[in-house]
C-alpha cells in the first residue's frame, strides 16, 4: 500500500514539474536576433522587418544609429540602448521582460549582433533561465569580404578586432602558424599599423585582401601581398569599417 502511494504521489510530482515547465514557457517571451544592414538599406530581410514591428521592445546598441533603420521602415517600438558599457547591468531586466511574456528583439549598429558586437552575455543569460532564442540570418560583414577575396573559403578562421595592446603580439606569432584563411576586423586610424605588423610575423609576400565600406556607395576592395596593400592604403582615404583576409600559412 505504501510502495503504491509513494508511486503515485512520485507520478504526482513528475506531473506538477511538467506542467509547471509548460507553464513557464507559454508564459515566457522570445529573444530575437536580427541582422541589420551593414550598408545598403535594401540588405534587411522581410522576416527582420516583420520581427521588429511584432517585438514589445528593441535593444540596439545605438539608439541614434538605429533610429534613421526603424524611421525608414515604419517601424514604431520603444526602444533601449543595449551595448558594451551596460549590458551586464541591463540584462537582469531584459530577462524579467522576458520572462513577463515579452518578445524582445536585439539589434546591432550593423550586421548581425554578437559578432564583434554586444549579444554573447545577453544570450547566454537567456539560455541559464531556459528563455527561447531565434537567430535570424542576415548580413554580417566578413562574408562578402571572405568570398570577395578569392582566398581559400573552405576553412578560414574568424578572429575579430585584434587584442589592442596586452596579447596583441602574442595572438600574432600563434597565428603564424595557422594554415587556414584569417578574417580580421579593423578601424581606420589602426590599419596602417596592424598590416605592418603582419608584415612582420608573417612575411611581406603573404596574400590579402582588405574590403572597406562594403555595400555603399564606395565599396572598394584591394588585393594583393600585405606591402603591396600597405602601400596603396598609405596614400589613398582611410575611411570605413576594414575587413582583411589573409592567407594561411
């Protein structure tokens, strides 16, 4: 009689958690990532514009970017600054957003969000409190600049904005060795000094590319050994987000 009740009120039990879990999820909201374009407005995607006028509200990581996007499509939301400076202190009320049912949509100034922008934290948070996340496809810079390259796209490695200072160096002599193509972001006032540097852990004969202001209006892509990019850049503008390729070892 016992051994019966303890298998009941065990069935029980399993059957409160399930429901309580069901529960959960009806209640909570949805994260989206959405792409925006790097450029050229006409790169969004129908689903990223239906998604942002559906969400309750919208973190960009600069309202004032995103605001000339939002104003273009008709796209009316509140909208909350989401970036690098805060987003450990805002998430905790983006999750109770969340969690109250809300669809939360997340933007970058450009391209898609977490990839050398904000999103990692916010995503991961999400995902410890069991929050549902949908990542949208759409642009992100280093693609187009990879195939526009004509290096090897089979395999490549992704590395972002370089260490500024501390591991700078060190992260280059590891990578001396790496045999597949290399993708890195840079600034403008930074470029001239990251390609000389490349020049010297890698060698001036090793082939490149650097794509700058890709999908405007001056789009430009330059191709060639690193010297041989170093010099065009040395006397030609230095303006735009910079994608470089490398080849690998």
């Amino acid at each position: 009689m016992q051994l019966r009740l303890l298998v009941a009120n065990g069935f029980r039990e399993t059957a409160c958690k399930s429901l309580q879990r069901i529960k959960l999820k009806i209640m909570t909201g949805k994260l989206y990532l959405v792409p925006t374009p790097i450029g050229n407005l006409e790169d969004i995607t129908f689903r990223a514009i239906r998604i942002l006028k559906e969400a309750d509200l919208i973190l960009a990581e600069d309202t004032r970017t995103s605001a000339p996007l939002l104003k273009h499509f008709g796209i009316e939301k509140r909208v909350f600054a989401h970036h690098q400076h805060n987003e450990h202190k805002a998430t905790t009320e983006i999750i109770r957003f969340l969690k109250e049912g809300q669809q939360v949509a997340l933007i970058s100034d450009a391209g898609t969000p977490a990839i050398s922008d904000p999103g990692f934290f916010l995503v991961r948070e999400a995902l410890k409190q069991d929050i549902a996340i949908e990542c949208l496809p759409g642009a992100t810079a280093f693609v187009p600049a990879l195939i526009n390259s004509g290096l090897p796209s089979d395999r490549f490695t992704f590395e972002g904005f370089l260490p500024v200072k501390k591991g700078r160096q060190t992260r280059m002599k590891e990578l001396a060795e790496e045999e597949r193509t290399m993708i890195f972001y840079e600034s403008p006032h930074r470029l001239l000094k990251t390609l000389e540097e490349f020049i010297q852990f890698w060698g001036e004969d090793r082939q490149a590319s650097v794509s700058r202001e890709l999908t405007k209006v001056f789009e430009e892509t330059v191709r060639g050994t690193l010297t041989e990019i170093k010099t065009h850049f040395e006397t030609n503008v230095l303006k735009g987000e910079f994608v470089i390729c490398v080849a690998g070892k």
